[in-house]
C-alpha cells in the first residue's frame, strides 16, 4: 500500500488546512447558484428548508460517527478488495468478487451502493481527489467528512496475479494487516479531526444551505 505515505504525512490533512482554507475550500468546492444537483422537489407537501447551521451541523457531525462506526467494522472484517488489473499499486473501488474499498463501502453503508457501483463501473481505479464535480462529490460534501478525509481513507492495493478458477475458500487480502494498521491511524486521525473537518464541511456547504437544500440530503 505504497500510494500515499500514510504514516509520514500524519502531519498534513484536514488539521493543517486551517480557517484560511476553510474559506478558500468554500468557494472552490461549491459551484454558482444554477446548480444542477439541486433539482426542484416534486410536486407535493415538503418540509421548509433548514436553514438552522447548528441544526445542520448536528446532523453532518451524527452522520460523521456513523461512518467511523462503519469504518471500524469494516477494518475488522477485513474483506478488502484485490487488484487483479492493474500492474503497479492502484485503488479499487469494488473488485471483480464484490468487495468494496473503504469509501465505496461507506457509500453503499449509507444507502448509496448504486452510487458506488456506478464509480466502479466507469472509473474502477479512480482516486478520491480526482473526482469530478456531480454525484460523488455531493455525497462526500452531505457526509460530514471532508474530501481530504475520503483521500486519506482511500489506500491502494499492489497488483495480484490472479488465482485459477478453482473453487477454494477466500484467502485473507495478502496486505491485510497493512491495511488494518491504516484504517486503524485513519479511524484515530477522524476522530481526532472532527471539529476542524465539521468547520470545513459546513464552510463547503454554506451556498447550497442558503440556496435551501434539503436537510435529507444528509447521508446516512
């Protein structure tokens, strides 16, 4: 897992953007007020829109202690996903047996797995920071974590010559107790980083409040 040097870049993330990047990742991650992935709701009674901040962030923060929850299990089951494509060190969203990366496992965990399975479809191999602006991007901004914190959750995974098709129980992931080790210094960093991240998150979010977006679209 050679992607990102994890253990020496502890210093580097969400805790050293500071409030001077707050305000500069609020006016690059947010687009102009024309924006596509706000749709008008259907015809029929809706809530008002919250426009409460302390209301919002409450529920970014609960959302956030999910996916840390889930990040946890998902360490401890370690079923990780297997590079058998690309030669090299390189993500992978959902493998060819099913198994979700971290990020693509808390997006199907929160009710979003077409979402995830979409990623896998067009762009197996992506990196978090290279995302574009539509989908995946609005569930990291309705997340409570931030897109630095989704990059850092994302590791890579060494190419593995495939096994023949002979049935035979799965294997642990030859890099598990690397990747354990990493999800274990993400989790604490997560943890770690809350109130600065939820700053940032809500910062992020602050055109799309005042445009009147929906509190539901808050991930589960």
């Amino acid at each position: 897992m050679n992607r990102r040097n994890f253990l020496g870049g502890l210093g580097v993330g969400v805790a050293a953007l500071g409030t001077a990047a707050a305000s500069a990742g609020a006016e690059s991650f947010a687009r102009p007020p024309a924006d596509p992935l706000d749709p008008p709701d259907p015809p029929g009674d809706k809530p008002p829109p919250v426009r409460d901040r302390k209301v919002w962030r409450e529920a970014l923060a609960a959302a956030r202690t999910r996916h840390i929850a889930r990040l946890s299990i998902y360490r401890d089951v370690g079923r990780f996903p297997l590079n058998h494509r690309v030669l090299g060190s390189i993500p992978t969203f959902i493998d060819h047996r099913g198994a979700p990366c971290a990020v693509g496992h808390l997006m199907q965990q929160s009710g979003h797995a077409a979402l995830a399975a979409d990623i896998a479809r067009t762009n197996n191999n992506v990196y978090v920071e290279e995302l574009g602006d539509g989908p995946a991007l609005d569930w990291i901004l309705f997340s409570g974590l931030t897109r630095e914190e989704c990059a850092l959750i994302q590791p890579s995974y060494r190419w593995r010559e495939p096994r023949r098709p002979v049935p035979q129980p799965e294997l642990p992931h030859p890099e598990q107790d690397t990747l354990r080790q990493h999800f274990t210094l993400v989790e604490r960093r997560l943890r770690g980083d809350t109130e600065v991240a939820l700053r940032l998150a809500m910062a992020r979010l602050e055109p799309r409040i005042e445009r009147g977006v929906q509190l539901s679209r808050v991930v589960g």
